[in-house]
C-alpha cells in the first residue's frame, strides 16, 4: 500500500515497537507486526494486533504495572 504519510514510499511487512503510556503505566511491546514504509518508516498495525495490544495494556493496569517491557505474541 501507499503510505498515506510521506505518499512517496510502499509498505512492506516487518515489525514494530508500541508504547502504551496511561497515569503511571508505560508498557513496550517489542516485534509487533506492522506495515513499515520504505521511505519514512511510518508503521501501521492492524486492527485485531492493535485490539490485543490494547486489551493486554487494560490487564497490565487492573494488575497494577507501571512499567513493563514485553515480547509481542500474536495470538
């Protein structure tokens, strides 16, 4: 696809880093699956990864976290 960013570059697969942040939670999710540009390495996740991601967030912060770096498992 076009990216809708710079419209110069095409996404290809590969991985990026999420940073969550809400009050005193910071969570990082390394090697999520995205779509990076070639050309200004814009990453676009998709809907059901960025679902998960937000439903572990929610769990991290009923649990208590405040800071929490983890490798993404896609389900």
């Amino acid at each position: 696809m076009k990216c809708v960013i710079c419209k110069h570059g095409e996404t290809q697969p590969g991985f990026a880093t999420v940073t969550l942040e809400r009050g005193p939670t910071t969570l990082v999710f390394k090697n999520v699956p995205a779509l990076v540009c070639d050309n200004c390495g814009e990453e676009y996740i998709a809907d059901k990864d960025t679902r998960a991601l937000l439903s572990h967030g929610e769990e991290a912060i009923r649990e208590g976290v405040q800071v929490d770096v983890r490798q993404y498992l896609a389900a």
